[in-house]
C-alpha cells in the first residue's frame, strides 16, 4: 500500500527532476569532507613525527651527556696509565708517581688474567700453536707462548722474532740464552714489554708480550673499563659497549639486545666525526631499546664508537598517549566537520527547496487565476446562447414532431442526443462556476457528518443503479468544525463521485469519520475501484489532468483546493487494482473568513 501527502509528491517530483540543479551533491560534500579529514589526518601524523623526534632528541642529549662524562674519565685513566709524572697538555693536574704505578698495574691485571685464561686451557690441553695464534690476533698482543719447567717453547702464536737481535747477543759467555732472557733483550732493545706467569707447581709458565700498539690498545681498555665502572649502570641504560676503530670491543657493561651489524650505523661517518649521535629503536625479550652510536674522543681525537641501549618505555607511553589524543581530537574535529558540511548541505537544499515550492505555489495559483478568468468568461459566453439552444430544441421538439411514423423515432432520438449534450454543457459551465466561486469560505460550525449523510442520500439512488453499495461509520459524530457548509459539501461530493466512478461493475465506498491527534478530525473516503499507479497520484491535483472522456479534470482539484483552503490537508493511498484511499484532515479550532490558500 502506497501512501502519499501531496507535498511528499511535488518534492518526489521536484528532487527527481531536479537532482542536478541542488547547490551541492552529496558527491561534492562527502569529497570535501574527505579531504578535510585528510588534512586533519597529515596533521595529526605530522605532530605525532614531531613529538617522537622531540622524545628521541632528548634521549640522544643525555645519553651525549653520559658519553662526555665517559670520555672525561677515560682521559683521566688512561693519562695516569701511560703518561709520566708530569703536567699533562691538557693543564690538568699532574699525575704523581704513585698514581701512575697504580694505574699501570690495572695493564698489568688484565694481562695477567689473559695468562690465567691460557693457562687454564693448557691445562685442558686445549692450546696449540694455531689457538695461541688466534688469542694474540683477537687481543692486540705481539706474542704469546708457553713454556715447559726449562724455558723450553712449547706452544706460541707465532715464531719467536730473534732477528730482531744480532746473533752474538743470543749467546753469552757460549751459552745460548733462554727464551725468557731473549724477551728481556727485545724489550730492552724495543720495548716491547712483556708478563710472565709462571705456574705454583712450577712446571711451565705462559708469556705474554705487548709492543707498543698493543700496549695503547690495553691501556684504552683498562681505561675505559674503569671509566665505565665509576658510571655505573642505571638511569635507564641498560648496556654500554666500546668499541675501537678497528671495531674490536674494548669494553662492555650491560647485556646488548642485539648483535651489532656493520649495517646498523654508518660506521665510516662516525669514526670520521660527521655524525654526532645516531639512533634506532630495537625490541627484543620484552624490551623496549634505543640502540645509540656515537664517536668517542680523546685528545679531540675519535678513538672508538660508543654504543648505548636506553630503556624507552617511557618515550613509548608519552607517543602513544600523543598518538591517542590526536586520534581522538582527529575524530572529533572529523565529525564536527562532516556534521558542518551536512548541515550546510541540508540548509541550502531546504533553500533550494524553498524557492522550488514558492515557484511552484506561483505557477499554481496562476494557473488557477486562469482558470477562474477562464470560468466567469465561459459562463458569460456560452450560457445564455446555450440556453436559448435548449429552450429552441424544446420547441422542436413539441411543434415539429414529424407526422411519418418511420421518422418520429429518428426525431425523438436525435432530440434526446442535443438535450444530453446540452445538458452535459452545462454541468462542464457549472464546474467551472463553482471553481471561480470557491476562493473565499464563509465559516460557521457545523456536524462533519450530517453534511456527509446528506451527499449519502443525495447519491444512494445512482450508486445502487450502478451497483454500488456505500457503508458509513461515525467514529465521531456529530463532529462539529468549522466549515463553509456549501464549499465542504461541494468537496465531500467531488471525492465521493471520484469513487464511484474509479468503480467499473459493483464496488462498494465506505465513508468513515475519526479524530486525528487533538487537534484533527479526519474523513475517510475508500472504494473498492481501480486504483492509481504512483504517476497517477502525482497529477491528480493538477486541473488540466484528467482520466475521464467527458471531464476536465477540475473535481478532484477543487476538493483539494476547497480542503487546503479551511486549514486542513488531503492525503492519497492507493494501488492499481485494489482501490483508493482519500483522508480528508480538517481542523477542529474556528478559522477567520478568509480567501483559500494553496498549502500544496
């Protein structure tokens, strides 16, 4: 079942025909919001880059602030190790003699315990030529070789370099001299120092010699390890490695999170000093890390690369909190934007509809203008010649009747056919009467019902002729409104025609009269006829349409215009073949004797 007001229909033909002429299409609207949106996205990301590059700068800052102070103590330590009792270049304070011992035995130490670690995996008989070969070449070391209870070389990294001696000073007074004597001779000669361990039991010793590289190499080490370990961990570091520039580790605190990979810094830039600080972000077991690389100097001389983890969990949070509100600011402006462009779009489309329907209304109430002209000039033309017609064709009738009996039926025939149309004329005139007359009401309260029972009784003799059986209900009766007694009578009389006729063979009309809210009574007029399709409803009202062969079309047109003009409204259902609906709403409250106004 279709329903339809007469203004749903006009802006169901209006939106139909005029899709293209709307200031915005719904195309436009949703692209600009789009791109809004968009905006407001790149924004947000913009800022969310911003605060994270912000974060990791401040990141880099303290870590550059733990590496200077590496870097202080480092110089201080290795200073002590290898620099004389005197005023360093620097103008720090000199390093006494004592101080200098002391920090030349951290060297010492730590050779000492490589000469335990060999000595361990002698013991194991793990250690050979090629493993003492592989033990000096990963630690910087010159030589390294173990001797049995006699001095005798039992393993070394490689041959012992007695052509670094004149052959007479191998011998003295015609004994060759011991390996231990010819390394003392070497570092004598060259001083490439050397530390010997020998074994408790006394069945060997191990010997380790440095040359000078290996002692700046060791001595860097031993510095930067106690430089590490007067840092200390904590703050938020959780490792911190040295590495020199050869890219062997000089020292290591912490446990990284990953190997590092010749891939994951520029190398060459940072022992070059081009870049200050780098950084990545590394996960790895749980753990959220800010791998860091940076030059180490000394002497404003770049030394090795620093490589420091940084816990950024807090970073993390701070972004992701950052990452949140932007988010939710994004949606929030996205919405308030696509509720502004909807708005926009609904106010100018309900202008645009505005002037449609005052357009509309316009040509309307032209039309009807016309019509009325049309209708006074029509009665004043054609009623009195047709009158004179009609009483002529009387006469004929009466006083020239012919006397031949096979032509009185052709006479009488012929004379019913002009006093038919003569007739029919002048319905058509007084239709057109009725709809000049009908543009002002005169107002009074009157039963809704007793007027309907009226154009009942008026209309029972030619509904039963056809048929047609017409039922009445009085949900409310006597439902006393204010109408134009006459007009509204017109009107009932016009719609319930209208029914009777959509009725091809019998049918039955059904008259209902009900409340509608509190302030409505409504008048329901349905018949069993033929239907409309949705084309048809929509021109119903229009005057120059109509479906009849002998009509023109202003009954229906003139209910709608009679109703509207009393306040109220007329409503259409219907479907082809299962009949027709017509819902007459008229107000309760009195109205002002005033010209009708079209309310389409």
């Amino acid at each position: 079942m279709r329903f339809f007001r007469r203004k749903d229909l006009v802006a169901e033909r209006q939106g139909r025909l005029g899709q293209k002429d709307k200031f915005l299409q719904p195309l436009a609207v949703g692209i600009v919001s789009a791109i809004l949106v968009t905006l407001i996205l790149i924004m947000g990301l913009l800022d969310i880059r911003r605060s994270e590059a912000n974060l990791v700068g401040f990141l880099e800052d303290q870590a550059l602030g733990t590496i200077s102070v590496l870097q202080k103590l480092t110089e201080e330590n290795l200073r002590s190790i290898v620099s004389p009792a005197e005023k360093s270049p620097s103008g720090s304070a000199p390093v006494t003699r004592e101080e200098a011992a002391y920090s030349k035995r951290w060297v010492i130490e730590a050779i000492t315990e490589l000469g335990r670690r060999v000595d361990e995996q002698w013991r194991k008989d793990k250690v050979d030529d090629a493993y003492l070969k592989h033990f000096a070449a990963e630690n910087n070391l010159w030589y390294v070789a173990v001797l049995d209870r006699y001095g005798n070389i039992v393993y070394q990294s490689s041959p012992l370099r007695t052509d670094l001696l004149d052959r007479r000073e191998l011998f003295w007074e015609g004994r060759r001299l011991s390996t231990l004597e010819i390394l003392e001779k070497i570092r004598a000669k060259y001083g490439i120092g050397f530390v010997a361990l020998r074994r408790k039991d006394g069945s060997g010793m191990v010997v380790i010699n440095l040359d000078k590289e290996g002692l700046i190499y060791w001595s860097l080490k031993v510095a930067v390890e106690k430089g590490m370990r007067q840092i200390g961990e904590g703050h938020g570091i959780f490792y911190v490695q040295i590495i020199d520039d050869q890219k062997k580790l000089l020292s290591s605190v912490g446990r990284p999170t990953h190997d590092l990979k010749s891939t994951d810094f520029n190398y060459k830039d940072i022992l070059a000093g081009k870049i200050k600080i780098a950084s990545r972000k590394v996960d790895a077991g749980g753990r959220k890390v800010l791998d860091l690389a940076a030059p180490l100097f000394l002497d404003k001389s770049v030394v090795g690369i620093v490589r420091m983890g940084l816990d950024r969990g807090s970073m993390d949070k701070i972004i992701a909190e950052s990452k949140q509100n932007i988010f939710i600011f994004m949606i929030f402006i996205a919405i308030i934007a696509l509720l502004s462009m909807w708005l926009l779009y609904y106010d100018q489309n309900r202008h645009f509809s505005g002037i449609i329907e005052m357009e509309r209304r316009l040509e309307k109430a032209e039309r009807l203008s016309s019509l009325g002209q049309l209708a006074a000039g029509v009665a004043h033309e054609i009623r009195n010649p047709l009158n004179a017609i009609s009483m002529a064709a009387q006469r004929l009738k009466r006083d020239f009747e012919p006397s031949a009996p096979d032509k009185t039926d052709d006479f009488h025939n012929l004379s019913g056919v002009i006093k038919d149309e003569i007739k029919r004329l002048n319905g058509i005139i007084e239709e057109f009467l009725s709809f000049s007359k009908s543009r002002r009401l005169e107002l009074r309260d009157f039963s809704v019902t007793e007027i309907l029972q009226k154009i009942v009784s008026l209309i029972s003799e030619e509904a039963q002729s056809r048929g047609i059986t017409i039922e009445t209900k009085w949900q409310q009766s006597p439902a006393v409104i204010p109408v134009d007694i006459n007009k509204i009578q017109q009107a009932f009389l016009n719609l319930i025609k209208n029914a009777m006729e959509s009725i091809p063979a019998q049918g039955k009309i059904f008259i209902t009269v009900d409340k509608e809210g509190k302030n409505f009574i409504v008048v329901r007029i349905s018949d069993t006829g033929c239907g409309m399709t949705v084309e048809e409803i929509e021109r119903i009202f229009n005057p120059e349409y109509t479906t009849k062969e002998k009509g023109v079309g202003l009954g229906i047109p003139l209910a709608s215009e009679i109703i509207r003009g009393h306040g109220g409204d007329i409503r259409v259902i219907s479907r082809k073949g299962e009949g027709t609906t017509f819902e007459v709403l008229l107000p309760r409250e009195r109205l002002n004797d005033r010209p009708l106004k079209d309310k389409g």
